[in-house]
C-alpha cells in the first residue's frame, strides 16, 4: 500500500535561517547613541540661544540652565522698539523676488545653453563658471558704483536686480536640461511647439524638484545678506533683517545679550519653514539616480 504521509521537514520551505527572538535593544546599539550625541551637539547651540532669549545679562553670565522670565520684555524689546518684524516682511518681499527672477532666468539660461546654437555659446558657460568661484564680496565695489550710477539708493531696485542673475542656476539648470532624452526635443518640434512653450509645457514640469532646489538655496543666501544692505540702503522702512540684528548690539546704551539672542531666534524661523516645506523638493533635486 503507497503511503501519502509526507516528511514535515518537506513541506516547509527552507529559509536558510533560524528564527530569532528579536530583541528591544538594537544590535548596533551604540550606532544609535552616537546618532544622538550627535544631534544633542548639532542642536545644543540653537536650544541654548532659545534658552538665553528668555534670561537677562545676570543670568547668561552666571551659566543658569534654566528658562528665565524675561521671555516677555525680550519679545518686546525686539519687535517694537526695534522694529524686528518690519525688518522681516523686508527681507521676506526681497527673498521672494529675487528666488522668483534668479528661477525664471536661470530656467532660460539653461535652455539656451543646452537647446540652442550660437557662436560662443561655450566661451559664455566658461565664463559663467568663472563667476561661480567670485563671491560678491569680490564684487562689491563695482555693483556699488553701478548702482549709484542709476541713482538706485535706498531703493528696492537696488535690492534686487543686481542679484538676479545666478551663476549657480544657471549650471544646475543646464545640467538638469541636458540629462533629460533629446527625443522630447525632436518630439515638441515635429508637434509644432516653439521654446517658450516647450520651456513651459515640458521642462518646467520636469524640473519641479530642480526649482525647489534652487529656491531653497537662494531664499536662506538673501535673507542671510548682510554686506551689500548696510552698504546701499540707509532707510530703515526698506532695511532687511541681518542689518536689524546688527543693531541689537547696542541696546539701551551696552549689549544686552538676551534680546540679541531673541531677534536671532525669531530671525532663523522663515528659511527653516522654507527648508520645511521644499524639503522633499530639495533632497529629490540633488539626488543622483538612473533615473535623472
């Protein structure tokens, strides 16, 4: 008589490991204790300034730990007497528009030069990576006098056009163009579209995780510019915020460590919701993949 009974060691199939009782501490548990003493050093300066916002010039030099009770009168100090915010809403317009001018024209500068033919083409994009190792600094007394030249001072003109450009954009943007299939091209042609609507209708679409790259960058880069706005503007109704923080130094006749410490709190709030918000957009930008 033919036996049906089956082994039980052949009806399971083989793993090729033994079961393991998982347990609650990781096996590279001091991995995760140097990842927190990292993070506690990385965001022990940021949580110490939030702690000095709050304490008085006795208190920050006695070393205390503890939150004090000036949070109030600091906040105060730094939004109405010095006019923090209006400072802020500057800064935010600035940061705004030159995000939105550096992205627009870095979008037409990367379609030119992976779109386009034109004698010299290479010799400009040479130069355009020249500008990338100038800092503005560099340029600080020429864009001075140019502006001056056009009577721009204490203007939003002067503000914004000289930094429209963007060096930087520009080659991200023509590195990003040119790894996408030139058969989108040849497509959009044939289809009777012309650049502008091929700019617009395909590249822009493709390129969403670029342009928030790029804003995330240049939004942190203005609203940090300090050089250039002390030296052009001397009305304070257009007067960015780093300037402000710059005069928080001398506060009621000497320096007063807890309101400076708040103006640089409240301060590093917008590009941190910025950076929130195109984070996904920021880190798919850079990204390196078969797919790009």
């Amino acid at each position: 008589m033919t036996s049906i009974s089956k082994d039980v060691s052949q009806t399971q199939p083989r793993t090729g490991f033994s079961p393991k009782k998982r347990s609650l501490i990781p096996e590279r548990w001091y991995l995760h204790v140097l990842l927190w003493i990292t993070c506690f050093l990385v965001g022990f300066p940021l949580i110490y300034a939030m702690l000095l916002s709050t304490q008085v010039n006795a208190e920050i030099f006695a070393f205390q730990l503890l939150p004090g009770d000036s949070f109030q009168a600091n906040f105060t100090a730094v939004m109405d007497n010095r006019n923090l915010g209006d400072f802020m809403v500057n800064s935010t317009i600035q940061a705004i528009l030159i995000t939105v001018g550096k992205t627009i024209l870095s979008l037409l500068a990367g379609l030119a030069f992976v779109y386009f033919r034109f004698p010299g083409k290479w010799i400009v994009f040479g130069f355009v990576l020249i500008t990338l190792m100038m800092p503005t600094e560099m340029m600080i007394i020429a864009l001075f006098r140019v502006v001056s030249s056009f009577d721009w001072g204490d203007t939003w003109y002067a503000l914004t056009v000289p930094f429209l450009a963007s060096a930087t954009g520009a080659f991200l943007f023509r590195q990003h163009f040119a790894n996408i299939p030139a058969e989108l091209s040849e497509a959009a042609q044939l289809d009777g579209a012309n650049p502008i609507q091929f700019l617009f209708r395909v590249l822009v679409p493709l390129s969403w995780n670029v342009m928030g790259a790029l804003a995330v960058i240049q939004f942190i880069y203005v609203w940090n510019m300090y050089l250039w706005p002390s030296l052009i503007i001397q009305d304070d109704d257009i007067q960015v915020v780093q300037v402000g923080l710059g005069a928080l130094q001398n506060f009621d006749g000497g320096q007063s460590y807890g309101p400076m410490m708040m103006g640089a709190v409240i301060a590093s709030i917008p590009p941190v919701i910025v950076f929130i918000l195109l984070q996904k957009q920021f880190m798919s930008g850079f990204a390196i993949s078969r797919d790009k």
